[in-house]
C-alpha cells in the first residue's frame, strides 16, 4: 500500500504527460501514413503554437486567444506542408525529410529571434491550471483532464476517419498512393486535410502541455516532438489507437523513470541515488530501437511489402 | 536633499554623455562576455545592465594623461559552453583590452583557454565555480566562491532552519548549481542529503518535487537557473512542497520575486547585496532604468534590482581602475597589474588573492517576502 | 570524381594540398588571436573539423545511400576518448572535481617523458586514432542491428542511438571516467600547439586541425575511388540490383557505417582540440542536423561540396553574418531588426531556399576537378538547377 502511495504520483503525471504526447503523435502518424515522410517540423509547431499562445494572451482575453492560436497554428501546418513538402512530391524521401529538417531549423531559429532566446512564460489558464487534490495528492486540474480530453479527441477522429468521405480517403491514400489517385482521389486535399488534423490536434495538445509545465524556448518542441514519432512507431505507424497506447506509455515511463531512484529508495531496494532519472529521454530510444529490431511494424501495424 | 542632488548629478552625466560622444577621444574597448540568450539569458542581460548603467555614469577613462572613450563591446555566450569559446574569441578579434563576466561558471570555465591563449585578461563578475580561476592565469573574479557559498547555505539550513535532511537539484553539466551543490553537500552532510540532477531542456519539474516529498526531506536546495526557478516555484505550490526552498545568488533576482509572489512558498537565498545598503546608488540606477525602456525590458519590466546588476557595476569600475594602474590599453599591460587593483564598491571592498580570487567573508542572506513580492533581509553570513 | 588514377592529376592535387597547407601554416605565424582577421583562424579551425564531419556523413548519406542521423552521437565518442586519454596528470583532479579520477594517464605525456616533443605529437596522434576506433567499435555494435532497416527507420534509430549514448556519458555513476555531465578540459588541444625550432615558437594551432582534416579527407577520397566506393554506389543507386551483381549488401553497408563513424569520431576529437573543451551535452541532434544541412549545401554526393558547404556555413555563421545580430549589417544599422538570432534565420531561410529550389546544392555529385575539364569539353556546365 505504501508503495503504491508513493508511485501513485508519478504515474499519474505520466498519464497526464503521455495524452499530451499522443495528441502530437497522431500528427506524426497521420502524415507518415500517407507521406512516408517523418516530419520533423511537427514537434516545432507545437513550440510555435505555444509561443503563439504567449504573445496573444499578452493583449487578447483568453476566450479569443484559445481559439486564434488552434486556427494560426493549423494555417501554419496547411503553410509549410504546401511550401515545403508539395514541391518536392516527386523528389526522393531523403529530399523531404531534409526539407522537414530545414523548417524545423527555421522555426526555431525564428522562434529564437523572436523570443531573443529567452525562456517565456505561458499564461496561465483559469479552472484548469487550477490546484486540485486527489487520492491526498495535490496536482493541478490539466493533469486530471488531458487523458480524458484526449480519449475524447481521439474517439471523435477515429469516427471522423471511419465514417466520412474525407475519411475513407484518407484510408485509401494511405493504403496505396499511386491507384487512389488513379481512382480520382485528389491527393492534395487529402494531404492538407491530415495536416489540419494534425495541427490542430498538436495545437490542443500545446496548450496543455503548456499549461501543466509554463516555459516555452525555441527547443520547447524538439524532445516531445521525437518522443511522440516514437509513440507513432511503437504504436505501429499510420494506426491512430497504436500512436495513443505508445504515447501513454512512454509518457508513464518517462515519469516513472525520473522517480525510479525515490521509489526505490523508499520501498528499501536501494541505500542511494544512482542517477536512473539521467535515462528517462533515453529510454524511449531504447524502448524504439527493441521494438523496430524485434517488431518492425510496432504493436498495431499492418505488415507492409515493398516492391521493386 | 542628498538624494535630489545625486539625481540631478546622473541626470547631468547622461547629458553629458550624449555630448561626449561626439568628443574625439580614443576609444578603449571593454569586452562584455555575457549569455543574452539560452537558459541563462536573462540573468546575463541584468548583470549586463549594472556594467552599461555604470558606462552612462563614468564614459571616459583617463589612461596615461590620455582621456579615453570606454566602448563595451558585447558578445552572446547564449549560456552553452560549446559556443562560449568562439564568443570569447570574436571580443579577443575586436581588440578588447580586458573582458568582464560571464554569469554562470560553465562558460567561463570553457572559455577560460581562449583568453589565455590570447593572453587577454577577464574579470568574472558573479562565476562562483572555484574552476574558473584555478589553472587559469588570466582569469580574475570579484565575486566570492561555490565553497563559501555553499557552506553558508549548509550552516543556514541547519542552524536556522532546522533542517536534517536535504534534497539538492542541480542542472545536468552546469558547473554553477553542480558546483554549488556539491560543497553544500560537503558541509551538510553527504548521507544527509539527496542530490539529482536534471537534463538540459527538461519542462517537467514537478517529479523532484514529488521525490523530495516522498523521500522525506526538510529543506529544498536547487541554486538553478532563474528560468527553472520560476517553474520550480510554481509547481512548489500547486505540489505544496511543504520544504523551504534555498538557493544561491542566482536567485536574488525579480523574476523569482515574480514567480513567487502570491504563493505560499518559503524561498531564502545568499547573495553580494542588499537594496538599501547604498540609497544613492539605488536611486540612480532606477531612475535611469525607469527612463531606459530597452534596460528597463531587461530587468524583466519593474526596477527590482538583482543582485548581479549591482556586481555588474562594480565590475566594470574595476576594470576601470585596472586600465588607469597599466597606464595602457594593452591587455598584457592591464594583466600585469590586475592582482594589485583593488576598489571600494557598492558590494564591500574588492581585491584579488594569489589565484585571482576576490578576498570576500561575508554574504547576506534574505527572504522572499511572498505578501508583497520583495525581499527581506535576514543576515548576514560569515564562515569561521 | 577526384581523379587521382591519372599520374597527372594526382601531382596536380599533391601539389595543390601542399600549397594549401603551407598558406595555412603561414597564416598560423602571421595572424595572432587579437589581430581583426583573428576570427579566420577560428573559422578554419572549426570549419576544417566540420568539413571531415560532413565528408564522413556523405560517405554514408551521399555515397551508401543510408540516411543516419547517429553523427553526433560518435562526434562525442571521439571526443570523449581523445580528451580522457590526454589530460595531464596534474591536471587530472581539477578537471575531475567532483570524482576520483579513475583513468590516470595521458598518451602524450607518458610518450614526451620518454621522446620529448616528438612524443607528445605521436601520442596526439594516437589519441586521434583511438577517438576513431572507439567510435568505429561503437558503430559495428550498433551497426548489427539497425543496419537491416529502411531509410526513415534507420534515420530514427541511429538519432536514438545518438542520444542514448549522451546519456550514458552523461551519467553521475560513470563520473570517475566520463567526469559525469561535467564538461572536460585541459587536454591537449590546439592553442598548445607549438613547433620549436631554434629558440623561436612557432603557431600550430590551425596547421595541425586543418592537417588532420586534410588527411582524413584524403583517405576518404581514396576509399570512394577504390572497388569499396563502387560498390557503395551501386548500393545507393539501387539495393535490389547491387545485390544481383553480387555485391555483399550487409557486408559493405557496415563497412560504409564503420568508416564514416571513424572519420565522425576524428572530427570529434579535433573538435575537442580546436574547442578546448568537451562536454556531451554539446553533442546533440541539433549537431546531426546541421551537419547534414552542410552536406546538402555542398551537395550530397560530391566531397568537395561538403567541405565548401561547411567551410561557407561555419564561416557565415561565426563571422561574416555576425553583424545581423549586433546592429550593423554592410553599413546599415537597423538594431531593432538586425537583434540577437537574426542571423540564424537569414541563414535557415538561405538554406531552405537550397533545400527547395536548388535541390542539388553547390555542386551536385560533381567535384572541382570537373568544372576544370568540363570547360574543356563542352559547353557551360548547368548548374544549380532544381
């Protein structure tokens, strides 16, 4: 029972951390699905999104931030998907991942003109950064609400891309991109229709991300951006339910690993500290390279051939 | 009546620089190796802010008979060592006579190679790390050390506060709470306290909070960068950390006023200065900031005054005496005689040991009064 | 290609390299560090070290065709091991301040004791190898499993090799080897180096970096030109019908893999020596990506792109576009817009512009013996073209 009271907390930010990272998974998922292209850009625009969310809130009440941020930041996937990634449709796959690279460098570089390298708080948001007290421990409400706004955000897409015509695109394109065109798919809208997903859904998971741990500088993105492709891998890429268990668990992981000495310590496993909390970025490369060694497709992907 | 008088006379000085510009006088160049961006930034911009106050008040130098124009010239260190040594090298390229900073020890400490290899000579301002002078020739400081400091916080959590058992939390690879740290452990207690150390870039603060909690400590020490301080104060209080909070001069800075005002969190800190101990001084200072809207944006918009602004000020008339003993704006000159300068600055006495140490025994020690968002004075420190 | 079969053009290019580095050697003597052109030593200096990082990446990215993004992963293995192995042994408990030093030794100074000058020279020399090894041992390891992945996967698998290993070094246990998350210092490095001849001291502290990268770029050259190089080609261009002409697909990925992280472990090293200092955290994917942003300014396939592509990035970015973020840009003073980071921005949007519009870079696959004889043979070569 004592063990149990002292983990508690550290998986319940996990749980809180990980539905942030699957919100921005999704984005990796839904656009490596049909592009075969890691976007590198995406964890960027979530720092964007954040960044947006300061300034705006400086002059605007948050009733009309909130939602200029979401619709900014989607305008901003929509962009650098059309000027970055549409020229080079034809081009080999190492010309558009280096060209994702190329707007995640831009992003933050301007990030960092902007903000003059500076840290910036976020604002904070009444009601849910409130504090609040649950099983005796005391955390703030984003942590309790993000699984739940997740789940809810994910069932709502799962249904968006099971039922409607957008949808059932999407699905075709993903599957076979050459013969969707061929049946008349127009390609580009099916294309900036997954990056307004993605964004949007990235711009939701910043502000509470952002909201539970208030800085935002330009590399803000860089980690959970590659935490949550890994989710996307783990997960089995192009399968949305795979990119949220993989998010949920890296994210439990992380947090459990920073707390690893402590729980160990206390429950009398160990005398003192060994620096495990040194690995909790690691581990997720390391729970990455046994699943692509053992697993290639991850827990839910579908086994693909590749052609000559 | 004395406090009018002093502000009619930095009123007349800021005119007057104006005018001197114009003045076709030599120019020396002071190099100002500082972060104004990265984790350190903003700490960096105030201490900066005490050297270009202290440039407005005295903007000309007399060297040798001659009157020269001070000119600061700036270099961004962006607090990551491996950039500190190409900073340091581009204010060594602009034929700088000496350099003043840098706040945090770990780019001092990397850029340290650099100046010597020039044979450049450089005052650190507020670097505490007991690195960076040693084995260094060139490198100077005014500012007392990591083992004073850290004994001084050791002694106050155990005397004052009653503590037992300490949880310590410093930056993975900064030499500043590292070193800190780490003679604060010395002089606690090594099986007394728990130390961790967290990653570069890290957002999430509220698991070492959670692991000082359940690991039973009494006092929470983390002389981190102001940037993570702000975070850390405010998931102490969503967390209800339940532990005062210490840490070293960093600290003594208005962001964790900011940060902590309205919380019910206990937070002390040593530092060089206490505001009031030179009315004049601070007088001046904060009319010039309030009429600076660029300097005034720097000290993080009000005019709190930092503790590193104040060492700042104190650098640069330092680096002012030394350039008036060598008589020459040649760094070798200016090295020569560096060991001997000694100043009497608003933050006490300053002179140099055989290392090139500052000769300091003493550091105040305040609270933040979380009510009003100042700080109070506590005590002054000393070690036996 | 670099043509070096053709008895001709191989004393052409000896010749070249000769007279190359003795400019530097002479520019050694002449610029001190406080002298205004002070910053062209710095950017030959850093800009050598990262022209043999991006040659060691396109011998992977631009000649094998395998997209890894571990470089700077094995740039701080390098490093590591050439800054452990060198540190002198009064030094040792300063660097070391907050653990007992466990490796004791430097390479140069136990081989000076016995040779004097000569023998600190081999022992930098042997550090520099050993830096190389390690990285190259590193590799193999990783190269077993990961090397059977396709392009994308194994970008991410190496990048989260990369990062596991700062870790690693990063942590507190291993501090009595690694000093722990502790940045390393006073090994021998590049502004010690000094030649003695005759009571007079001469500078070496930019001869000996752009030497080893020159060697180094040397021997790749050689490696892309031999049966190996063909093969990597072969590789790159298309897997399935390399395997057909029955070149060993596993046998020569890892061949490629070892090589580029023994040159990425050298550029490691010297970058130690021309930086002063060591510290993992300076090795983070932020390094891979602009590494391989070189690779693609220069154009990828193409040796000598890589080292104008770097030598022009390092040189944009730590000299000539300073003033973007000081005030005053060419004479125009502008201080709210040209602020700290504008420079870096110019600088992203220039290399988008690359990315986007003139895919193939400075060079192409070409290399600067080619724009020589094609001048000869046919009309102006078009270049640049998306």
């Amino acid at each position: 029972m004592d063990a149990l009271k002292t983990t508690l907390p550290y998986i319940i930010s996990g749980i809180s951390v990980g539905g942030q990272y699957a919100l921005i998974a999704i984005g990796y998922t839904m656009v490596y699905g049909i592009l075969r292209l890691i976007n590198f850009a995406h964890g960027d625009v979530f720092m964007v999104a954040g960044l947006m969310m300061v300034y705006l809130a400086a002059s605007l009440p948050l009733y009309l931030a909130i939602p200029l941020v979401i619709l900014l930041t989607v305008a901003l996937g929509f962009t650098i998907e059309r000027v970055a990634y549409k020229p080079l449709r034809t081009a080999p796959r190492m010309s558009v991942m280096i060209s994702a690279i190329g707007v995640s460098y831009l992003l933050q570089n301007l990030a960092l003109y902007i903000t003059g390298g500076l840290n910036k708080n976020y604002p904070a948001i009444p009601w849910i950064s409130d504090r609040i007290s649950i099983f005796g421990m005391e955390t703030s409400r984003v942590t309790v609400i993000t699984p739940f706004l997740t789940i809810i955000l994910v069932a709502a897409l799962v249904q968006l891309i099971n039922h409607t015509k957008i949808g059932m695109a999407m699905r075709a394109v993903s599957r076979d991109f050459e013969t969707s065109q061929l049946m008349g798919i127009q390609i580009n809208r099916v294309i900036s229709a997954t990056f307004i997903i993605g964004t949007f859904l990235a711009a939701v998971g910043s502000i509470l991300f952002f909201t539970n741990y208030p800085g935002v500088v330009p590399t803000s993105g860089a980690m959970p951006g590659l935490k949550a492709f890994v989710a996307a891998v783990f997960g089995g890429i192009g399968s949305i339910p795979g990119a949220v268990i993989g998010a949920f668990i890296i994210g439990i992981a992380e947090s459990v690993i920073k707390g690893l000495d402590t729980i160990l310590i206390v429950n009398g496993a160990i005398d003192e500290q060994i620096g495990l909390a040194t690995f909790s970025d690691a581990f997720t490369f390391v729970l990455l390279i046994i699943i692509l060694v053992f697993k290639p497709t991850g827990l839910f992907g579908e086994k693909s051939t590749d052609k000559v | 009546m004395k406090k009018v008088l002093s502000l009619v006379l930095v009123l007349a000085m800021i005119v007057a620089l104006g005018a001197s510009a114009y003045a076709d006088n030599p120019v020396v160049k002071i190099g100002v190796f500082e972060p104004q961006s990265g984790d350190n930034g903003a700490g960096g911009k105030q201490e900066v802010l005490g050297m270009q106050y202290a440039n407005v008040l005295t903007p000309t130098v007399e060297i040798d008979g001659t009157t020269y124009d001070v000119e600061l010239v700036y270099a961004d260190n962006a607090s990551s060592n491996d950039k500190a040594p190409t900073a340091a090298q581009t204010l060594i390229s602009s034929g700088v006579s000496l350099v003043l900073g840098s706040y945090g020890s770990g780019v001092s400490i990397a850029a340290s190679d650099t100046f010597d290899a020039a044979g450049v000579p450089a005052i650190g301002v507020t670097c505490t790390n007991p690195q960076v002078t040693a084995g260094c020739d060139v490198y100077f400081r005014i500012c007392f050390l990591d083992p004073f400091q850290g004994t001084v916080l050791a002694n106050f959590a155990k005397n004052e506060l009653g503590a037992t058992k300490a949880y310590c939390l410093a930056k993975q690879g900064d030499d500043y709470s590292g070193g800190l740290c780490n003679y604060f452990i010395d002089a606690f207690g090594k099986d007394a306290c728990v130390y961790e150390q967290f990653p570069e870039g890290t957002s999430d603060y509220s698991t070492y909070i959670t692991n000082a909690q359940n690991q039973g400590c009494d006092v929470f020490f983390s002389p981190v960068s102001t940037e993570a301080a702000a975070q850390i104060i405010a998931k102490a209080d969503t967390q209800a950390l339940g532990m005062p909070i210490l840490a070293g001069d960093t600290w003594d800075s208005n962001v964790i006023l900011q940060a902590a005002k309205g919380t019910n969190v206990k937070i002390c800190v040593t530092t060089f200065y206490q505001e009031g101990a030179d009315p004049d001084f601070d007088m001046g200072i904060k009319y010039w900031m309030n009429n600076n809207p660029t300097a005034l944006a720097n000290n993080g918009g009000n005019d709190e005054l930092a503790a590193v602004t104040v060492m700042g000020y104190d650098a640069y008339y330092v680096a002012l005496e030394a350039l008036k003993a060598a008589g020459s704006v040649d760094p070798a000159d200016v090295l020569e005689v560096l060991p001997s300068v000694t100043y009497e600055g608003v933050t006490g006495a300053i002179a140099f040991d055989d290392i090139g140490d500052a000769l300091r025994d003493s550091a105040f020690v305040k609270e933040c009064n979380t009510e009003l968002g100042v700080w109070d004075f506590v005590a002054v420190a000393t070690v036996d | 290609m670099i043509e070096t079969k053709n008895k001709k053009g191989a004393w052409i290019a000896f010749v070249c390299v000769f007279l190359f580095l003795a400019l530097i050697f002479a520019l050694d003597q002449l610029i001190k560090p406080t002298d205004k052109l002070g910053m062209l030593l710095i950017v030959l200096q850093k800009g050598s070290v990262y022209a043999l990082a991006a040659v060691s990446m396109n011998l992977l990215n631009g000649y094998t065709g395998l997209f890894s993004l571990g470089h700077a992963g094995f740039m701080l293995l390098g490093a590591y091991t050439y800054a452990i192995f060198t540190i002198p042994d009064k030094s040792r408990d300063a660097v070391y301040q907050y653990f007992d030093a466990a490796i004791r030794f430097s390479i140069p100074e136990q081989l000076s004791n016995h040779m004097g000058g000569f023998g600190t020279a081999l022992g930098v020399f042997i550090a520099l190898v050993l830096a190389g090894l390690v990285a190259a041992l590193m590799a193999w390891l990783i190269g077993l499993p990961v090397l059977r992945l396709k392009s994308d996967y194994l970008a991410i698998a190496t990048l989260g090799f990369a990062e596991i290993i700062r870790a690693v070094f990063q942590w507190s246990k291993l501090g009595p080897v690694t000093n722990g998350s502790n940045l390393l210092k006073n090994f021998a490095r590049a502004s010690k180096f000094k030649l003695e001849i005759a009571g007079t001291k001469l500078s070496l502290s930019t001869f000996v970096p752009v030497l080893i990268a020159t060697v180094c770029i040397i021997l790749i050259v050689l490696i892309v030109n031999s049966t190996y190089g063909r093969a990597f080609k072969a590789i790159r261009d298309d897997e399935i019908a390399a395997e057909a002409m029955g070149i060993n697909l596993a046998k020569h990925k890892m061949i490629s893999f070892v090589t580029s992280s023994f040159f990425a472990g050298v550029a490691g090293a010297t970058l130690a020596m021309v930086l002063s200092i060591a510290q993992a955290n300076n090795f983070k994917s932020a390094m891979t990506y602009e590494i391989l942003l070189m690779v693609v300014l220069g154009g990828i396939g193409s040796i000598t792109g890589s080292v104008i592509g770097s030598l022009l990035f390092v040189a944009a970015s730590e000299w000539w576009l300073r003033g973007l973020d000081s005030g005053k840009f060419l004479g125009i003073e502008a201080p709210n817009i040209f602020r700290n980071g504008f420079r870096l921005v110019v600088f992203s949007v220039i290399i988008m512009v690359v990315v986007l519009f003139f895919r193939k870079g400075i060079m192409g696959e070409k290399e600067l013996p080619d724009l020589f004889r094609k001048k000869k043979k046919e009309a102006p070569a078009k270049e640049g073209q998306a």
